[in-house]
C-alpha cells in the first residue's frame, strides 16, 4: 500500500467520528415551510458540513484507488454498486411517495411534483434513463484501458511499434500487462534489429541490387529456380600480371594484396550503383543497370589503382584490364536446396571474359563492345575509337572500342587527333591491307610512341607481309 492512501484512510477516519456526531445537526438545521424549505446555519452545523464534504471527498478518492488495486471484472462489479444502490433508494421514495406520511413525505411530493401514478412513472423513466448513462460511462472508463490494450496488441502483431513504454491504465493489473507488452516490444525490436543486421550482413554475399532485380526484398525470399531476365551491363576487372605479383609474395601477402586491391575497387562500383556478383581470385564481375555508370566506373578505378600506385610502397605496383559488355542476362538462384547461390548467366559474360583476352592482347586498360556503345544516352560524350573485331557465337563478329579517357589529358588529346588514322589503319588490316595499315601505325607511333594497340598492330602489320612475301 502506497504511503499517501495510509494517509487517505487516517484522514478519512479522522473525519468520520465527527461528522458521524455533527450529521444531526446538519439534518436539524433543515427547515420546511410548506413546497419549499430553508436552512437555518449555525457553528455546528457548518462544520458538519464541512467535516461531511472533506470525509466525502477522502472517501471517493480511497473508492477510486480501491478499484484501481482489482481485477477489471471486480472493479466493475464495485464500480456499479453505489450507483445501483442509489437507483434502487430512489425508486423505491418514487414509489413510496404517494403513500408515506410527513413533512419530509409532503416536501418530496411537492418538489417532484409527484401527484399521480403517472407523474411517479415519469419520474422512473428519468431516473433509469440516468442510471443507465451513469452505468455506461463507468464501464466506458474503467474498461478504456481495454481499448489502449487492443490498438498496442494490434500495432505489435503489425510490427508499428516502436515506444519505449506504454500507458495503458492505472490498476495493478494494466501495470502487469503494461511490463508484459514492453517485454513483447522490446524481445520483437531486438528480433528486429537481429534480422536488419543478419540481412545487412548477408547483403555482402548477395547485393541488395541483384534482390531488386530478382523482384525481391529479402533474401528470406529467394527460392531456388528464381529467374528474371533483364538488360544489363556486365564489367569485368582483373589486375594485369597477377600471377608475376603472386609469386614474389608469400600465401598470407597475397591475400593482403588482394584484399588490399578489392578493397578498393568494390566501392567505386558501388558508388556507381553496381554491385559485385562474384569475386574469382583477382579479378571482379560487375553488373550495372545503366551502362553510362558502367564506363565511369571503370575511369575511375583505373584512376584509383594509379593513385594507390604512387602513395604505396609495402605492396607491388598494378594496372588493371577492364572489359565492357551490354546485353539480356538471365538474373537467378542456383544450385540444389542445401546450397543456393546467386549468379548471372547469359553468352554476355562469356564474351566480356573473353574481351580481356584481346585486353591484354592489345595492351589497352578499358575496351567495349558496339552493343555497349549503342546503349549510351544519345548526348552522351567521352573519347573513345575503334580498334578492332571480335567473334562471337555462331561466327559473328561485333566491334570493339577502347576508352580513351583513363589516359592522362595530354595522351588522351594525340590519341583523340589520331583517332582517324588508327581507325582506318584497323579497317586497312582487318581488309588484308597491310601495308597502307602498317603505314597508318606508324604515323600513329610517331606522335604517341607508347600507344601499345598501334604497335601490336604494327608488328600484325609487318608480320602478316613478310608471310605474303614468304
């Protein structure tokens, strides 16, 4: 029992003794005077009344924290006691009154005007139509917690969630189901939580991108046999000379040095909203939505590896080959039902794989392939020219590209000045003219020495006469 109700029911039986004595004097001091009364004050009867409201008022307090301290179906039992008693008294005089004799008997019929049996029905009427008002508000606010309790049990089981505490009513027994539903929320946030970051953790194995292209929000959604077919852009990234690198370091710098090399790289592509589909030893596959972020990404990551070049000196230097292809790919979920894994099929990667193979071939750092150039935005601009063919399925063959500008800006303008002549020196070789396209290399080398595509091209060149002359 809390101190301040001991002090309540102290007061309240202070005041009782003595307005119990003074309460005939509160009666005596009532006067009747035919249809009407007065009252007649005096010190004894006033401080009876006074002691009567003080008493009065203690005793609704200590009531109202008596039903608090129950159960809701025996607060609302004690609840309607005093207002079902009163109703019961009051028709019961209703009933009486044309019958019983005195002055009180005589003034109540004269206020109430109750003068026949219809007068009396009346009376009944408004009276119960009164009780039952009070009935109703009693049980709407004792039973108001109820309805807190319903809105909270529906938000927890929606999962909407989200106080700290919750302030469903005053009894005992609200309490208790109060630090129940905390309990819930708190065991549902923490599940929460658990399920955001376990999602989060699983994002690094399967990229939140390839869910959204898989139509899916979780990975608690994919199922094996999951498919969509999309157009996308595939990147494909592999560090030049990796086996060299590899062979000077011992197995634990190795994995630094890879790790120390994708570490750098994923972030780009994700900062140009592609994501990693799978990491094969050194080298990267990328998927991209918009293939004009493709070619950005792939410029600023040959940047990067040039910029961590010269600030780095406990690892080896690299370069990097980077291959560009658009087309359909199949997005879907492998494997068999105890080991599921996300991957990307379509002929689309197989050529991008086999792109780097003239990469460093060609001794070029980003190429395309026509399919790619064909999906830019019309107004889009960067250098770029032609250097070759490639043959695809069935003996078809598609044009490749170099991107020009993941060379410095002085190289990349004699490349841009050239690009003519080399151009047309690839369609001379690719035409069997060896020796106007040997010529068109040469004036090539005269400005830029180190274009390493003109020189492969120029020993193609010198090659394939001297196997004509022979």
């Amino acid at each position: 029992m809390k101190t301040s109700t001991k002090i309540f029911i102290v007061l309240f039986i202070l005041t009782l003794i003595p307005s119990i004595v003074l309460f005939n004097w509160i009666i005596e001091g009532i006067n009747f005077s035919g249809t009407s009364f007065y009252y007649v004050f005096n010190a004894y009867n006033i401080s009876g009344i006074i002691l009567f409201f003080f008493n009065t008022l203690l005793g609704m307090v200590l009531y109202v924290r008596f039903l608090r301290s129950l159960k809701i179906s025996r607060a609302i039992f004690f609840a309607t006691v005093p207002p079902t008693l009163n109703y019961a008294i009051l028709l019961f005089l209703i009933a009486s009154a044309l019958t019983l004799d005195g002055e009180i008997a005589l003034f109540f019929r004269n206020i109430l005007k109750i003068n026949s049996l219809y007068n009396a029905l009346l009376w009944a009427i408004l009276i119960t139509l009164v009780y039952l008002i009070i009935i109703f508000l009693t049980f709407a606010i004792i039973c108001k917690p109820v309805q807190k309790m319903e809105k909270i049990a529906y938000r927890l089981s929606d999962g909407r969630v989200r106080e700290e505490n919750f302030n469903i009513g005053k009894s005992k027994q609200f309490k208790n189901i109060e630090a129940s539903l905390e309990k819930i929320n708190y065991n549902y946030k923490e599940k929460d939580n658990v399920a955001k970051q376990t999602d989060l953790e699983a994002q690094k194995f399967i990229p939140k991108q390839f869910l959204k292209f898989l139509g899916k929000n979780s990975i608690s959604e994919l199922e094996l046999g999951n498919q969509v077919q999309k157009r996308a852009t595939t990147l494909f990234c592999d560090i030049v000379s990796s086996t060299k690198v590899s062979s000077s370091l011992s197995l634990e710098e190795n994995f630094n040095f890879i790790n120390s090399y994708l570490s750098l790289v994923s972030p780009i592509i994700r900062k140009y909203d592609g994501f990693v589909d799978k990491y094969m030893g050194d080298s990267i596959l990328a998927v991209f939505s918009r293939t004009e972020k493709a070619l950005e990404c792939a410029t600023n990551i040959c940047r990067a590896v040039e910029i961590k070049n010269k600030n780095q000196n406990d690892l080896p230097h690299v370069d990097v080959r980077i291959s560009i292809n658009t087309g359909e790919l199949i997005f879907g979920i492998i494997g068999e039902e105890e080991r599921k894994s996300p991957t990307i099929i379509s002929d689309v990667v197989n050529l991008a794989s086999k792109m780097q193979e003239i990469n460093v071939l060609m001794g070029t750092r980003v190429i395309f392939s026509k399919e790619t150039l064909n999906e830019l935005p019309t107004k889009y601009q960067f250098a770029y020219r032609y250097i070759g063919l490639i043959t695809i399925n069935g003996g078809e063959r598609t044009s490749l590209f170099e991107n020009l500008e993941v060379y410095p800006r002085r190289k990349k303008e004699r490349l841009m000045h050239l690009k003519h002549t080399f151009e047309e020196g690839v369609r001379n070789y690719n035409e069997g003219k060896f020796e106007r396209a040997r010529l068109d290399f040469k004036d090539v080398l005269k400005y830029v020495s180190d274009d390493k595509a003109s020189y492969v091209y120029f020993n193609k060149a010198c090659d394939k006469m001297e196997d004509n002359i022979s």
